[in-house]
C-alpha cells in the first residue's frame, strides 16, 4: 500500500526556518529518488528538491537553493526538508513524492510565511 505523510509544517515570520518530514512506504522510497514539490492555490505544482537512492545528489529550484537542505534516511523512510530564511514567497502546500512523480498525492503539510 502507497503512503505518503508529510508534517512539519506551520506559521513562520520571514526569515524563520521549520523542518518538514516525509514518511512514505518502504516498497515506494527505499529504492526511488525522492523529492519535495509546493503548491499554491490556484497554481499548478512545482518542483522544490530531490535526492537520490543513496541521498549523496540533490537538486534544488533556483529559488530555493543556499535556503533549503534536502536529506533522507533510508533506514527510517523518511526524507526531510530543511528551509531557512523562509520568505512570503515560500508560503505553499508542501509535498512529498517520487521523482517523477506517481500519481498517488499525500495531503501535504502548508507552509505560511508572514509577518
């Protein structure tokens, strides 16, 4: 069965950092690049960060990249999202999924970025 959970998420003043997790299903995660995607309402979803199998290459937008830090560990099948210095900007649904993406979505975990 495919499970994705994604929680961390919260309110943030600008310039604020939060730690977001994503649990999914060993059979989806032990053996697929993972990543995190966003999504505004009314936008369509973007890509945030990825990382591979063995967690040693990441990729991130433009955007986001010197800010967020993408990890996983494999023994837990959970990956993470480090974000620092949080913006207006970054406020979104934030979610978990294979790199590309299945067509299984998890609920998400939002993000609110305000003063």
């Amino acid at each position: 069965q495919v499970q994705l959970v994604e929680s961390g998420g919260g309110f943030v003043q600008p310039g604020g950092s939060l730690r977001l997790s994503c649990v999914a299903s060993g059979s989806l995660f032990r053996n697929a690049v993972m990543g995190w995607y966003r999504q505004v309402p009314g936008k369509s979803r973007e890509f945030v960060a990825t990382i591979n199998m063995g967690g040693g290459i990441t990729n991130y937008a433009d955007s986001v990249k010197g800010r967020f830090t993408i990890s996983r560990d494999n023994a837990k099948n959970t990956m993470y999202l480090q974000m620092n210095n949080l913006q207006p900007e970054d406020t979104a649904v934030y979610y978990c999924n294979r790199f590309p993406t299945m067509n299984y979505w998890g609920k998400g975990t939002l993000v609110t970025v305000s003063s």
